[in-house]
C-alpha cells in the first residue's frame, strides 16, 4: 500500500504528467521510523515540503529562497550511467524553467542498475549552474576518500552547462553504519533550505563527526511531526 502525493505546481517544469506523482510506501514511512534504509519517494517528500514551506510568508520575510529542485524522479545513478541525455534534458529544462533561482538542491543515489538496493547510497547535491560551481554532501566521503570522479552526476551537469564546475567536497557529517546515508540526506537538505542558504556560500559546513543516533531519533521526531501533519492533516502534532 503506498500514499499518492501529488508534486506541487511550479516546482518542476510540467512537460511530463507522468513524473506529477509520486507514491510513499507505508514500508518506507516504517522504515524511517525504524532506522532502515530510506526509500526515494519519502525523501522526495521532504523535497516537497521543503518548497511549499518556503512559499510560506513567515518564510518569505528571512529573504526569498534562492533553491529550486530537480526532480529526481529523471535523475538516478541508473540514468546517469544508462541515459544521460535524458538527465542532462531535464537539468536544462529545469534551469530554463525557474530562471529566478540560482542554486539547486538534489538528493542523489549512487547506487550501480547493477547492484541490489541495499548498495544504494544517497548523496545531497548543490548546484549553482551561474556561479559554475557545486557542492557534494556525501556522509562516507572523508573514509572512502571521494572526490567528483565517484559521480556521474557530475559529468552530466559539466556536460550540461558546457564547461567545467568547481566542485567542493563539503565538510559534512559522516556516517559509522551502512544506513544512516537518506537521515544525512534529509538533514543536510532541511539545514540548507532553512538556514544556510541565505550566506551561502559563506556559511558553509564544517563538522565532519559521525551522527549519533540521539541527532537521528531528533530527525525522525521533527520530520514525522511535519510529514502526519501535512499528509494526514494531523493538527494535534505539535
């Protein structure tokens, strides 16, 4: 059984009614609160979210937001490695579609098509296509010692835009476990929409420690709060 969420209007461009949908496994919402291995769709939600909160007016007086989305229902590590010149259409489009912002967030698996589901890892991306410049939030980057070449999004977004990024391995939180990759994700995406944005790049991340599971139980708590409230009309969630 999954819950049917509707993407909302204006946040990406509406060339294809096929991707105006996405649907929340109640598997995935049980595997949020039971620290497993987070779905695409529940952290699409939080995508959304975030953009009708910053639309709210109570937002809109810190300052206009400056991100706008890809959808990452186009973009996977599948179809960066498989079809990259549908990727790289909907990065454009994207671009062309939301001309007043110019940073872009997208949560990422680089997960192989040829790898089972639990070798699936999420990385946050921010993308500033006018400034040539990108930022990779990746919870395993400082062990694993990645740099831009473990991504084939980047290649896409270089070959996009036609030339090449500055790309900056953010100093992020990392992960101890093989799970904690989709909470990092969602965290690091709620800080920059609803904090960091607005010196960005001037306040950036600096804190590279392993999560704990009281800051991830905290996540849970915060965003479960928000995702019955807005997808059941939950009120009494305060």
């Amino acid at each position: 059984m999954s819950i049917q969420l509707k993407c909302p209007t204006g946040m990406y461009p509406t060339t294809d009614s096929s991707h105006s949908y996405d649907y929340v496994e109640y598997e995935g919402v049980l595997q949020f609160l039971a620290n497993g291995l987070l779905d695409a769709s529940f952290i699409h939600w939080c995508q959304m979210f975030l953009y009708n909160h910053m639309r709210s007016k109570k937002e809109n007086a810190k300052g206009k937001t400056r991100v706008a989305y890809f959808n990452t229902q186009y973009i996977t590590g599948k179809e960066c490695e498989k079809n990259l010149a549908s990727v790289k259409e909907h990065l454009a489009r994207s671009t062309n579609f939301t001309r007043t912002k110019n940073i872009f967030s997208l949560h990422f698996s680089t997960g192989n098509v040829y790898y089972c589901i639990l070798t699936g890892h999420w990385v946050l991306f921010i993308v500033s296509p006018s400034d040539r410049k990108g930022w990779i939030l990746d919870p395993v980057s400082i062990r694993a010692e990645k740099n831009k070449n473990h991504y084939p999004l980047t290649k896409a977004i270089e070959t996009t835009f036609g030339t090449q990024f500055t790309w900056k391995m953010a100093k992020c939180m990392q992960q101890d476990g093989s799970w904690e990759c989709g909470y990092l994700v969602i965290r690091n995406m709620f800080n920059f929409v609803l904090e960091k944005q607005y010196d960005f790049p001037k306040k950036i991340w600096n804190d590279t420690r392993d999560v704990t599971e009281a800051e991830i139980d905290e996540l849970v708590k915060n965003i479960m709060t928000r995702f019955f409230r807005e997808v059941f009309n939950d009120t009494t969630k305060k």
